[in-house]
C-alpha cells in the first residue's frame, strides 16, 4: 500500500461511490471514462480495478444516484454511458461534507503528538 499507484483497495470503504459520483459531475461517462478520470485527477494515485468499478457502478445505479443508457464509444464499441442524476447530486453533496469532516478529523488525529 504504500506505492505510488494505489487502488481502491486501499481506499477508504465507501470514498469509491464518491469518486464515482463526483468523476459523473462532468456529463454522462462509461466506466473506462470514470476510471481514467479518478486516476487522473489523483495524480495517477487510485488506480479504479474493473472488479470495483462495475459492481460500484451497478450499485449507485440501483440507488437511483446515476442512469445508465447504452450507446457507441469514441472508438466505435458499445458502451453503457452513465449520468449523474438529480438523486445523486444530493448524494454527492451529503458524502462531500462527511468526507471533508471525516478526512480533516484523520489530520487532526495524525497531527496529534
């Protein structure tokens, strides 16, 4: 765990929904789309696995907090696209504030001599 290229194993339980939600903030993505972008965006430090993203991605579906549509990728391959829906722009408001209060009680705790 302490590598440089991280996955989300190494994330906190429930932080992947979160990045999920945020990554579809952008417009409608599919899966390869939110992945490469929570890399990205980490500094190529939480590596999304296929074996979390989709089952994720099925979960916050089944929520209400994103639809699901299918359609044709850049690359002309079928995809299911996902858009955040007014549900899970709620969500990801709730989990934004718990996870800003949550991280900063780790750094106070860390902080601590």
């Amino acid at each position: 765990m302490g590598s440089k290229q991280e996955t989300t194993s190494g994330v906190l339980q429930g932080t992947l929904d979160m990045l999920v939600l945020k990554a579809l903030v952008r417009g409608p993505s599919h899966g390869y789309d939110v992945a490469e972008y929570i890399l990205a965006r980490s500094g190529d430090v939480l590596r999304v696995e296929e074996g979390a993203l989709y089952p994720a991605l099925h979960r916050l579906e089944l929520r209400g907090w994103i639809a699901g549509e299918w359609g044709v990728s850049t690359n002309n391959r079928r995809a299911k696209f996902y858009k955040l829906t007014a549900a899970g722009r709620k969500q990801l408001a709730v989990e934004s504030t718990n996870w800003a209060r949550m991280s900063g009680a780790v750094a106070r705790v860390m902080e601590a001599s």
